[in-house]
C-alpha cells in the first residue's frame, strides 16, 4: 500500500514539475510588443523582442512582412528548442539587421561570454545582409532550414566554432562570397538538400583554420549530403571547399556548371590537410572555364599532406582539354589508404599537381587507382551526366562499387 502511495505520489509530483507545454506565439510587422502575442491580433512587432521572450519549446511565428533582424542570445533545450519560423515560407522578409546586432549580419546567433544551444530558425527571405544573412557563432545544435538567403555582402549563411549545426533546404544565392561557410573548428556539421547557385566564390565552404582559437584548427565528421550546387566561383573557390576538413562524408551531391574546381580537399589555414574523407555517389559536371573537378594539393611547409580519401562512385566531368578528373600531390595517389574507384572520369589526370597531365591507363599503371572506373563516352551530353548522376541508384554506369554501394539522396521530411 505505501508503496502503491509512493508511486501515486511520484507520479503526480513528475506532472506538476513536468516541463511546460509549448506555445505559439505571433509576430506581424503591424503588431505591437506590448502586445501577449498570443493570436494574430495581438501579435508582437518584432523579431527581437520575439526571440529574447519566448522559452524552451516555444516557437514564435513570423507572419507576412517586412522585418529588422535580430539577435538570439538565449538557449532552448535539448530535445525542446526555441524556433522562429516564417508562415508561410518566405513570407517574412528580413531586410536588415536587427538594433542589437554585433557583425553586420541580419539574423546573429552568439552570446560573448557563452554557448548559444538549441534553436531552429525556419523558412525566412534573408535578403541584403551587409555581412551574412545568418550568422552563427559559438553554438551547439542550431538548425537554419528552409530559407532563401540571396545578395549578401559576404556569405548567405555563416558558422564558426559551432558544433552539430544543421543546415538544410535552403536556397542560397548571389551573395558576395560563398553561399554555405562553415568555419573554425566546428564539428558534426551538416549540410543538407541546399540548393546554391551564383555565388561569387563557394557553393560550400568549410575551413577548420588554425590560426584562430579555440579550436583544433579542423572541421570534423562533416556531413555534405544531396546539395545541388551550380554556377559558383568566378571570383575563384571551388563548388565544394574544404580545408581543414577531415573525417567527413561528401555523398550524393549535384555539382554542375561551377567555373573554378569542382572538389578540393586541401590545407592553406587547416591545421591538417583534408583527410579521411569519403566522397561518393556524387555527380560533378564542370563548366568550360573551370579548373579540375578533385583537386587534392599539397599542403604549406609544416602542415600534412591531405592521406587516406576515398573517392569512389562519382561521375568526374570536365570538358576542358588541358583539365581533367582528378589532380593531386606527387605520391599521395600511391598512398596505400588513398583510393579512387568505380568513377566515372574523363581521359585526364594529374599526379604531380597538375605539372602533367596523363591518360586512365597510365594512372592505373603508376597509382593502381580507378581499375574499375570507365571513361565518360565521347560526345556525352550535359543532360545525359546530369540525368544519370540523379539515378546513381537505378542504373549510373558509377554504380557497382562493394565500398560505396549507390544510395539515394535523402529525401527532405
């Protein structure tokens, strides 16, 4: 009996004390922050007030209009994150940064003197940052999704020493720099079902930097999964860039139409070069004024080589002459835990940084890679790399691979 008591008692002091139930709160450009913005009548002004008052497992709904950003210095919880979503999707157009913001940025994610944990933020127009459109630094577990970042003045959105942030189904685009940067240090990023086009530099770029502390100087055990990434790096920059990047997976991405390289795994600021990564099942189709579709450079005096990257089930297309699939550092093709295979490729190579340039069969002979990758034919079209690199999984000539085995994108949720 008493123990029956006990567990009544428990039972009931666990519902008391339980976390709080969630709430909606409303935000209209013509609303007033005095307001309890508990419906759309008494909605709040302003994305800033919005974000300094809602707690844990709330979410504040951004309706249609025109908005001031703003800067989120608080914390949800694990499993129970604060969220500032858009109603609908691209409804609520950021214009500007908010009166508390600290970079130039319209929406900031930091806190000086701690970590900022545990938010979402949702399906906003970010337009005309001076610096970024989001901006993120010193967090954990921040997802920016479903967004349309375009014309900032650098980069769409931006990260640095943020570990386990998601960003994913956003279209970034026309901005000044990259369209996705991951920076300093950061690890279990993800980058997920983005589409970034027309970027000055960058579709995505990823920098560990050593240079600048805390941090080890790496990104690692990155996720860059079902992007579709075009018309980027005319001011130079590859579609995919990683430096410092190491113990990651680059997997069923769209490259197409970039100008300078396609993927460069590389040290210039990373404490190492890129190592220990897995590409594969992605489809890299160059512009005709781009560079080599994987380049894999040497590292600056005093830093390590990029060892141990598997490049594998892949369509690596370039329809340059004096360009070709693969470019990397005299010696790391024969290192015995680098591999490339079951790609498909064009008849050029480069094992010495592109010094020279040699066939499929004089790689194979000289490095033992690609044994089963097949050449592209000739007089492929675009469209028929692009259509097959989209169905790697039903009947890509890339397809076969024991190591890679094709797969399809994820699908968004």
């Amino acid at each position: 009996m008493n123990s029956a008591l006990s567990l009544l008692t428990f039972i009931a002091v666990a519902l008391i004390h339980g976390p709080a139930a969630a709430t909606t709160f409303y935000v209209d450009d013509t609303g007033d922050d005095a307001n309890d913005g508990l419906t759309p009548r008494t909605a709040w002004a302003t994305l800033q007030h919005a974000v300094d008052t809602i707690g844990p497992g709330d979410t504040a709904l951004v309706l249609e209009g025109l908005y001031e950003g703003c800067r989120i210095e608080s914390s949800g919880e694990a499993g129970r994150p604060k969220t500032l979503r858009a109603a609908p999707p691209w409804g609520a157009v950021v214009v500007e940064p908010g009166p508390n913001n600290q970079h130039g940025s319209n929406i900031e994610v930091e806190l000086f003197d701690g970590v900022v944990e545990h938010w979402v933020i949702d399906g906003f127009e970010i337009v005309d940052g001076p610096r970024s459109g989001v901006d993120v630094r010193g967090t954990r577990d921040i997802t920016v999704q479903k967004c349309h970042v375009h014309d900032s003045g650098r980069t769409g959105i931006f990260t640095a020493f943020s570990d386990g942030v998601v960003v994913q189904y956003n279209e970034s685009e026309l901005n000044g720099e990259h369209g996705v940067y991951i920076s300093n240090s950061g690890d279990f990023p993800v980058v997920r079902g983005n589409l970034l086009h027309d970027n000055f530099a960058s579709g995505v770029h990823m920098n560990g930097d050593r240079t600048i502390t805390p941090g080890d100087g790496l990104i690692s055990f990155a996720t860059v999964e079902a992007n579709v990434i075009w018309e980027n790096g005319v001011g130079g920059a590859s579609a995919i860039n990683c430096d410092g990047v190491s113990d990651s997976v680059i997997r069923s991405n769209l490259l197409y139409r970039n100008h300078a390289s396609g993927l460069s795994l590389y040290a210039i600021d990373g404490s190492e070069g890129s190592s220990r990564n897995e590409v594969y099942n992605n489809t890299i189709v160059m512009a005709e004024d781009s560079r080599w579709v994987v380049n894999i450079p040497e590292s600056p005096e005093g830093i390590s080589n990029p060892r141990c990257n598997k490049i594998v089930n892949n369509i690596l297309y370039t329809p340059r002459l004096d360009r070709g699939s693969i470019l990397i550092y005299p010696g790391g093709a024969e290192d015995p835990c680098f591999k490339s295979d079951y790609n498909v490729v064009v008849d050029r190579f480069s094992r010495d940084n592109g010094a020279t340039i040699i066939s499929l069969a004089r790689w194979r002979r000289t490095t033992g890679q690609d044994r089963h990758s097949l050449l592209a034919p000739s007089g492929i079209s675009f469209v028929d790399l692009v259509s097959d690199g989209q169905r790697l999984r039903a009947g890509s000539p890339a397809t076969g691979s024991e190591l890679f085995p094709g797969s399809a994108a994820p699908d968004e949720p």
